[in-house]
C-alpha cells in the first residue's frame, strides 16, 4: 500500500521553494529553501506536473508579504499554501469540488496554517452569484491553474478580482490553446507579462 511512496522526491521549484511529502518531513532543507510539505495521495494536485511547476514559480515571485491571495480551481491547495508559506497574508482557495475542502485544509494543516489564513470556498465564480459575492475583489495575487476554457471564460471577470496593480497568474493551458487564451486576457484589457512554457504546457503572468 505505501510502495508507491518511494516515486515522490522533494521538488525544488524556483529558487527558494522546496515541495517535500509529508513522511520525509525530518529530511534536512536544503539552504536557502522554504519547505512546503504536501500529502501527494490526496488527488488534485501533487507539484509534479508541468502546469503546476510553472505556477509555483509564479507564485514565488509574485506573492507579496502580508498581502492576499485567491486561488481559482483550488485542487488540494498547492498554489494558496504555498503562497501562504511564501509570506502572503491570508488566501481564499475556491472550487467547485467539494473534495477539495478536505485535501487544501489537510496540506494547509501539515504546514502550520489554519482557517484564520486560509479560507475554502466551495462554488462557481462563473455561474454562482453567491460564490462571486463571497470571493469579492481586491486580491493581489489572483491564481487559475486549470483549464483554457475556464480562463477564457474567467478573463472577463479578473481585473474586479484585483487590486491596483495585482497580478493574475494563470496556467493549465495546453500549446494548442495558448494563442487563444491569450487572445481572452488581452481582450479583457490584460497585459501578459511574461509568458511561460514547459514541456507543452503554458503559463501566464498578466497585470
């Protein structure tokens, strides 16, 4: 039951992220290195894919000390925690999958942050007026790692999301697709950044 274990290395990510599963948490940390500790049995998310890899770095540069952070299709709370771990304020993790309230909390709670810094929202900021009431605006860090349709979708709504001068920092998009999504955010009065690829998968840093 515990063999598939031995697959899950500690993933450095960036320059100072360090992704380490929980059962090797008294391993040393590397110098310089934040440590974020993750359950990859939980589903949705484990750090090791490419859409993910490239989000964290994201996440690592562009997460402000003391500053909040929304994190759209959640998963098991990678971005949120280790936004979190990286010195943000508080977070508000969003999705639709109500699994995921169990696994971000879990992750959150390996981590040493509890609900007074995270937040869990179960809804649809697209199709649920509630959910959007609740998740508001005003976050400097605003993260979707999910889909292309769901961010061409969500593009519209992202500058309210955001604080004068946020970032949205979104991935899960497939090469096929980028153009297109590209295309949304900057119709949506979004300017790209900075445009990330790794192994077909891309990412985008808009302001």
């Amino acid at each position: 039951a515990y063999s598939w274990q031995k697959y899950y290395k500690p993933l450095e990510i960036g320059t100072r992220l360090y992704v380490v599963p929980q059962w090797l948490r008294e391993e040393p940390v590397p110098r310089g290195r934040v440590p974020f500790y993750l359950n990859p049995g939980l589903t949705f998310g484990t750090g090791s894919h490419a859409s993910t890899q490239l989000c964290l770095e994201g996440v690592e540069e562009h997460t402000v000390p003391g500053r909040d952070v929304l994190d759209l299709g959640c998963g098991s709370g990678i971005l949120s925690v280790a936004a979190l771990r990286l010195g943000a304020g508080s977070a508000l993790a969003v999705d639709i999958d109500d699994k995921c309230r169990t696994a971000a909390r879990e992750n959150a709670g390996l981590n040493g942050i509890g609900p007074d810094r995270l937040d869990i929202l179960v809804g649809n900021l697209l199709t649920d007026g509630a959910a959007a009431e609740k998740i508001g605006g005003g976050y400097d860090l605003v993260l979707a790692n999910i889909v292309a349709d769901v961010i061409i979708a969500l593009a519209p709504r992202v500058r309210g999301l955001l604080s004068p001068g946020g970032t949205f920092l979104c991935s899960g998009i497939i090469e096929g697709r980028a153009d297109e999504a590209a295309a949304a955010l900057n119709a949506a009065g979004l300017e790209i950044r900075t445009r990330r690829e790794d192994n077909g998968w891309y990412a985008f840093t808009c302001q």
